[in-house]
C-alpha cells in the first residue's frame, strides 16, 4: 500500500474569524484534515481561552480541543492596520469563516460583498444564531438558549418529567458540524465550475431541522396524523435499565431480537400482543416496563453475555473519563498525545478513517498571537505596523 498523503484539506487556506465552539469545531475539523487555519483573534483573545481548567491561563482544556493544529493571529480590526493585514490574509484563502452577527461583520468591512471583491472565487461562511432572512436575525444566541427554542428540553421533559437540557452542548456542535459539510460542499462547488460563493449556516435552524429528523412524525402529514413527537424516543420507561448490580443500555427492536430475546429467557410476560415491531411502536412504553422488569433480575455482565451471544446491541455504561481506556478506542488509535509546551495532551483524535490521506491532530493549540509575526511577514508585512504587537499577558485573567 502507497504511503498516506497528507490529509484531504491539504493546501485548503482557512481564515478563521469565529470564536467559542460552534465555528472553532467546525475549524479544528477542517485542520485535522489538512487545511491551514489561521485564527484570527482581538487582542485579548478567543473568550473560550478562559472557560475552563487548563496547564495555564489562557489555554483552558475546551480552546486547546477545538483550536489544535491551528496558527493563532492577533488583529485589532478596529484599526485600518488590522484590516488591512486581513484583507491580505483574504486574498490569498480559499475559505473565510465568521461567526460575527451580520451587521457586526459588516461593519467591520468584512461582510460577503467586501470579501468577494477582494477574492471571487473565496467560500465565505457566515455561523450565526438565526438566520438573516428571518425576524430573529440580530438575536444573540448560544447553546443553552437554542436547545429550548428547538424543543429539546421539551421532549427531555417527556422523558423524564422535568425540562432539562442535553448534558452537552449539542447545539454549537451540530451547527458546527453543520457548517463543515456545508462549507465542503461549497469548495467542491468551486473545484467543479472556479465559482466561490457565500454559505449560511444559523444555529436554530439547523437544530430545528436535526430535531424534526424523527420527531416531525405524524405533524409533516396533511392533514396532520398526530404531534410532532417520535413516541419511542420519550418514552418515559425509555432509560438504561437497572440490573442485579448496576445498569445496562439494551434495544431489543426489531423482531429478529425480540424474538432471540424471547425465546433465550422466557419472560412470564411473554405474549402475542407484543409479537411484531407494529405491536410493540403502538405501546412502547408498556414493552419497555415489561424488558425492564426481566432485567432487574440478572446482573449486568451475565446480560452482556447474553445480548452478545443473541448479537442484541447492548453496551455497559460509560463515564466520560472512562472513554481514554476504553479498549475498542484505544485499539482503533481515536486518541492521540501532542507534545505541548505545558505538556503532553491526549486528544480525542480524527474519528474517521481514510485509505489514502488519513486526518490527524496537526499539533498544539496555539498560544495567543503566537503566529502573529510569522503570518504578517509571508504576506509582506510588517508585523509591527500591521497590529502584530507582542501578546498581552493573561496571568490576572481566571477562568470565565
């Protein structure tokens, strides 16, 4: 086999104007791949430097994550030398990513039609909360307020009996995923026919359409055929079940391993009201009461055993910390350990695999303006005429 190119994204030039986490995952991404991505960020940093532990102030664990492998540039771009340094930055990028609101960017000069000028054939991204076609279109948004406009602490609510956010932040990463297709697409837009083009991609609509996935359900229909609510994914006896000796997450779904299920144990419940997937989606949440039952009364490995044996999915539960020794991770090398100047760091590395331009973490986070210098003089400038002033120190700052 011919040995691994460099990643897929390489030669891809990224000029990154987003902060927190929606528009810097979709970024780490893009570096993992291959691409150049130079961050562009104020004089006093990403906010997300200072939101969590981290070896020091500055690089908590949650920016060092999503802003590895990429060179950190500091720009005032309120100054006309700060612009100017960006728009020589532009010119030479494949792909300008903002996550400014619109008229924020605009201002600024760096709205779409400003860019394009400057280069035609640029992909520019826009991450925003909501999109500008629509009346919240100036609204602030972030990952908490998102997950309820889109309902998500509703159908935990179903679920659970109390209105609860999802334990992660999963709105500013699948908007942020979200923007990485998106922005692909667009480059493979231009690979074909030279055209660069603008990209939306707005937190709450994007979230709205990841709920709907399967909870549109019966609402999608004309007239409607029932809520908008997928019944299995709330019901409220839907948990990992408790066993002899702890808990165990189990879907026995489909027929062929209801009937496996069935047949290996033999429950006292066992009947003909619940012989097909038809029967058992029409009382859910009774199927699930009943499963839960059986599985109180064995312990969580003797029911591993089992479902392993019946090929019934079936998995203990984790905590994240356990995830780093996790013996199916680490034998598939998700983890990998940068050599830092404050230590070693074990990322959660590339998820996904590539016969022949294979992803990895390109290296380090970048301390603030670290690359400041070296960026501004490639371009033909001087760094200290064009706001590459030496990086402020942060060591009063604490985390936010």
């Amino acid at each position: 086999m011919p040995e691994p190119k460099p990643g897929p994204l390489a030669g891809v030039r990224v000029v990154d104007l987003t902060a927190m986490v929606m528009g810097p995952y979709c970024t780490q991404i893009m570096a993992d791949m291959g691409a150049e991505v130079i961050k562009i960020e104020p004089p006093q940093g990403d906010n997300t430097r200072y939101i969590s532990v981290g070896p020091v102030s500055g690089m908590s664990g949650v920016f060092v994550n999503v802003n590895r492998g990429k060179r950190s540039v500091v720009l005032d771009l309120q100054e006309e030398s700060g612009k100017a340094a960006m728009r020589a930055l532009i010119e030479r990028a494949d792909v300008f990513i903002h996550s400014m609101r619109s008229k924020a960017v605009t201002k600024l000069g760096f709205g779409y039609a400003d860019v394009a000028d400057i280069n035609p054939a640029i992909v520019y991204t826009n991450c925003y909360g909501y999109g500008r076609r629509g009346p919240e279109r100036d609204r602030p948004a972030y990952d908490d307020t998102i997950q309820a406009e889109c309902g998500l602490p509703y159908v935990q609510q179903q679920l659970t009996g109390e209105a609860d956010y999802v334990g992660t932040i999963i709105a500013d990463k699948v908007a942020g995923l979200t923007a990485l297709y998106a922005t692909m697409m667009a480059l493979f837009h231009r690979e074909r026919t030279g055209e660069g083009q603008e990209v939306e991609v707005a937190m709450f609509e994007t979230m709205a359409s990841f709920m709907l996935v399967e909870h549109a359900n019966g609402a999608m229909f004309d007239p409607p055929l029932g809520p908008a609510v997928y019944p299995r994914t709330v019901a409220p006896n839907r948990r990992p079940y408790r066993t002899k000796d702890g808990h165990i997450a189990v879907l026995i779904y489909n027929d062929k391993h209801w009937n496996a299920f069935i047949a290996a144990v033999q429950p006292p419940w066992a009947s003909d009201l619940y012989a097909t997937l038809e029967m058992r989606a029409h009382q859910i949440d009774a199927v699930y009461g009943l499963v839960a039952e059986t599985l109180a009364e064995r312990t969580t490995a003797e029911w591993l055993a089992l479902f392993g044996e019946l090929e019934i999915p079936a998995a203990p539960l984790n905590t994240p910390d356990s995830l780093f020794d996790n013996p199916h991770l680490n034998a598939v090398g998700l983890f990998e350990t940068v050599d830092t100047p404050h230590g070693k760091v074990r990322f959660p590395g590339v998820p996904t695999w590539f016969s022949r331009t294979p992803g990895k973490v390109r290296g380090p986070a970048p301390e603030l303006g670290a690359d400041t210098a070296t960026v501004l003089e490639e371009l033909g400038l001087d760094p200290a005429a064009a706001g590459g002033a030496p990086t402020p120190t942060f060591d009063a700052i604490g985390p936010g």
